[in-house]
C-alpha cells in the first residue's frame, strides 16, 4: 500500500527536496595522512586536541566540526532548530554535550555506524514535512574512545 510521500519499500518522494548547504569536517593525524587528507576541512596534530582526555577530545572535535558548518552556512547555531546527532561513546555523550555548548534543540541518535546516514534520513523528513527550517546533522568517532570502551585494552 502506498501511502503519501511513501512511494515503495524503502523509497521516499520529497515535495521540498532538502539541500545540503555546507560541512564541517575535523579529522585526527592518522586521517590528515591518508588519501582523502585535502578533504577535511581542519587535520588535528595530535590525539588530544589539546585536551586531557580521549573523550574531551571527541567532544571538541564535534563542537568544532560543527561550528566549521554553521561557519560554512554563514549560520549562527540560533538559526538553526534542529540538532540531529550521534557518537559511539557512553550513550552518545558526545553529541549530547555539543548541543548543549552550541544551544540547539537535539534528538540524540543511537545508530553507531548508521548515524549519518539516519540523521540525513530524519532530518530530510522533517524538511519536507515543514516542522524545520534549517537541521545540523553530526556523527563523530575517536579511535582512542571506541576502541578503549568496545575492545580495551588497546596499543594505547
């Protein structure tokens, strides 16, 4: 049975097609080495970005990845109404702190590998369906923090 904007399985029709208007990526030292190292818009120089933890690290990572959209968008975060986001670490702590610094109302996603794709889902369908104007969408990943909270130890 079709339904609306539900035209098969798994296939959705837009009336208002979303638009994605900027990034904002933040990659660690062993990705700033890599072959896609020109496309991240800041490489880190270490680990800690500067910071006491693995986890504090993800967390400013995030923040900065971002505020580079916002930047990107020439978005300050109150003109934004939705924060669509998610992390591996404890319960998507990261996230849940990055909206807290950048004040925007979340919805914290709990898809690990999934997340970005997810959050572009959600947020597409919250476009179309007029309840948003505008949705920053985040996933993050530190090495250092999923591999000590799923595998400890580690090399580190």
């Amino acid at each position: 049975m079709k339904m609306g904007k539900k035209t098969g399985e798994q296939t959705f029709q837009f009336a208002n097609p979303p638009v994605i208007i900027a990034t904002g990526t933040v990659a660690g030292p062993f990705e700033g080495q890599g072959p896609l190292a020109e496309e991240f818009d800041l490489v880190l120089g270490d680990l800690h970005n500067g910071e006491n933890s693995f986890e504090r690290a993800e967390r400013s990572m995030l923040v900065q990845a971002c505020r580079l959209a916002l930047d990107h968008a020439s978005r300050g975060s109150a003109e934004v109404d939705l924060f669509l986001a998610g992390d591996l670490l404890n319960q998507i702590i990261s996230s849940s702190f990055t909206a807290a610094t950048l004040s925007i109302p979340y919805l914290g996603i709990y898809g690990a590998c999934s997340t970005v794709a997810e959050g572009l889902t959600l947020a597409s369908m919250i476009l179309d369906g007029g309840f948003a104007g505008a949705i920053l969408v985040a996933t993050s990943s530190h090495n250092a923090t999923a591999e000590r909270q799923y595998r400890y130890p580690t090399e580190y």
